[in-house]
C-alpha cells in the first residue's frame, strides 16, 4: 500500500513508520513539520529505501497538504502529527489549537478531495485513521477503566485539542461519509522519545546523576504500552477495524507514577549498578496543575474485532528501554545539549 503517515519522526510515528516500511513492506511518505520534538535520526534506517520519503511540510498549511495528496496518491492516511505534552500546553495553548485542531481539519479536507476523486474501487478501500490519546476522556475513579463508550472530559488544553480533533474526524465520516477509524492509546514508552515525557525524562536524569522529581504524591496512574506494541495496533485497525468505529489500544499495564520510577531505578541498578541504589535520587516536587488522577484502558474491543493485543511485559521491556538509551546517545546528546536540558515545564506564565 501507499501509505501518507503525518507526524512520522515524531516518537510513535517513527516507531510506526519503521514497522509499515522495514515489517510490511509498504510505501510510506512521511509529512513531519520537524518541530522541536521531531527527529530524523529516527528514521535513518530508511535513508536510502525507495519505499520511503520524507516531506518537511506543516499539516496547517492547506496548499502544502492537498499537492502531496495528489503527488502520492495515498491509498491509507494515518495521522499522528500533534503537539502532545501536558506541560507546554499550559504555558502555549495557541499552539496546540493550531496543530490539533486546525491541522486535522486541513488533513481532512485533504483526504477528502482526495477521497472523492477517486474510481469506485479506490473509494471503497481507502482510509484515514485519526491517532489520539486516552486523556480526551478525563480522570478516572480508583479500579475504573476507559472503553469505546466513555464520555469526553478532556481537563487540559492538551487534551481539549485532541477531543476537537476526534470529533472532527467522526464529523468528516457522518457529514461527508469519509471513510475514518479513530484509536484512542495509553501511555507509551520505548526508545526514541523526546524526552519530556516522565520515562525518558527519568532515564536521562538518572545516567546524569539528577534527582527523579515525582509530581505531588506519585500516586496518579497510568496505562502503559509499549510504542511497538502501540504501532500494530494502529495497523491492525487501520486493515481490519470497522469504518466509523473507535478502537481503544492500551498495554493493560496500569502503575502509579512512583511505581514506574521505582522500576526504572530497579532497571538502572541492573544495567549501572556501580551508581546505584538509584531510588535515593527520588525527589518529590509540587505537583502539575490539572493533574489527572488516573487513566488506564479497557482494550477488549481491538483484542476482540481486530485480533490485536500487547505483547510487551512493562518491567522487561522498561529494561530495554533504559538499555537503548544508555546505546544512542548520538540520538538524545543533541537534544539535551539544544532543544531540551531537562527543565521542568508547565508553570511558567501563559504567553500573551
């Protein structure tokens, strides 16, 4: 298949694209607006696969958008591009409209012109699965789970962003009658992640010997799914999920905040022990405003409908985790060293 993958040197989309490319043999052209969480070193393996080509382009750009839709001729669209991290949607919610909301609609636009000029058969085959997040469904009582059903509750402005673009996505199917699938994922994890999010946030503190700042008591919970993982199923839905339905795509790995640094810092003791115990660098800090007090998700209706589930065991695979960090520094030093040293984020005044 011809495949249009957005956001693919972003962390799951690389993780996406390799799997399409290197696995299943499609072709895949990757539109990635390569901002500052986007790495093409996350895609050097494909640099000379005739399979695979990447467009420096921005999904806001309507013009940009609709010529590579006619110059490749997607046979599937598979949307991941977003701005995706809690904290600096509270510091720059503009942006995060703009990318989520906005660029979704032109994704859509697009796919549908495209869609429409299509012969019957094409028409018939054709996809454009929209990729999201379990947190447009809010917070979770203790022992609940998300499913297909749960209502919107989004609590953030990153969250806000991505409910809009879900619904924009079912609009363009019940309005148009664009063929659209939409995945709503856990927590991911595993290598080639900006490091803001907690995991790898963690794992480059800890090699540097920083303390693990944990948010207020530890205790929010999470769903955690290996990106891998994460990627199948994203293709397990995109070939065999219903048009018009919404699949849920979790780890059934659901821990504490507290729990989660504490099986990194296990997994450091293993790995670097001449540095260890590494739990005396666990330091408790206020905690994010708007936190979330639990998610974790049902994923019984992909398991069922697509023949999906993980296959990744979250301590085992946390250990590679750590492993290809410690291996790739060539991958994260420039961006510790540039775009990001570890700061934390989130609190400062909103821009005007």
């Amino acid at each position: 298949m011809r495949i249009l993958v957005t956001g693919g040197c972003g962390f799951i989309g690389s993780a996406l694209v390799l799997h399409l490319v290197r696995d299943l043999g499609h072709e895949v052209l990757t539109l990635d607006a390569l901002t500052y969480a986007a790495n093409p070193l996350s895609l050097g393996s494909l640099k000379d696969d005739r399979r695979h080509r990447l467009e420096h382009a921005d999904i806001c750009d309507p013009a940009r958008v609709h010529a590579l839709y006619a110059a490749f001729a997607p046979e599937a669209v598979m949307h991941l591009a977003a701005e995706s991290h809690v904290d600096r949607s509270i510091t720059d919610p503009g942006a995060f409209v703009r990318t989520n909301v906005i660029g979704t609609q032109v994704m859509l636009d697009g796919a549908r012109t495209h869609w429409e000029g299509l012969a019957e058969d094409a028409r018939r085959t054709f996809r454009f699965l929209h990729v999201s997040t379990d947190e447009v469904y809010g917070s979770l009582p203790p022992d609940g789970f998300f499913t297909e059903a749960s209502r919107y509750d989004p609590r953030s402005p990153y969250s806000a962003s991505k409910a809009a673009s879900d619904h924009l996505a079912r609009a363009w199917h019940e309005t148009y009658g664009l063929p659209v699938l939409v995945t709503n994922c856990s927590n991911n994890y595993g290598p080639r992640h900006f490091p803001e999010k907690l995991i790898p946030l963690m794992i480059l503190a800890a090699l540097e010997g920083r303390n693990l700042p944990v948010y207020g008591d530890g205790m929010n919970e999470r769903d955690w799914i290996h990106v891998e993982d994460h990627a199948s199923g994203l293709v397990a839905v995109l070939e065999r999920g219903r048009i018009g339905d919404t699949y849920l795509l979790g780890g059934r790995a659901v821990r504490n905040n507290l729990a989660v640094v504490k099986a990194l810092c296990a997994a450091f003791d293993r790995v670097r022990p001449e540095n260890g115990p590494h739990e005396r660098l666990i330091t408790f800090v206020p905690d994010r405003p708007g936190h979330d007090r639990r998610y974790a998700i049902d994923p019984s209706k992909a398991e069922r409908e697509v023949g999906w589930a993980p296959t990744r065991v979250f301590e085992e695979a946390l250990v590679e985790t750590v492993q290809w960090y410690l291996d790739n520094e060539a991958w994260w030093r420039p961006i510790r060293d540039g775009r990001y040293a570890g700061e934390r984020l989130g609190l400062a005044p909103a821009k005007a």
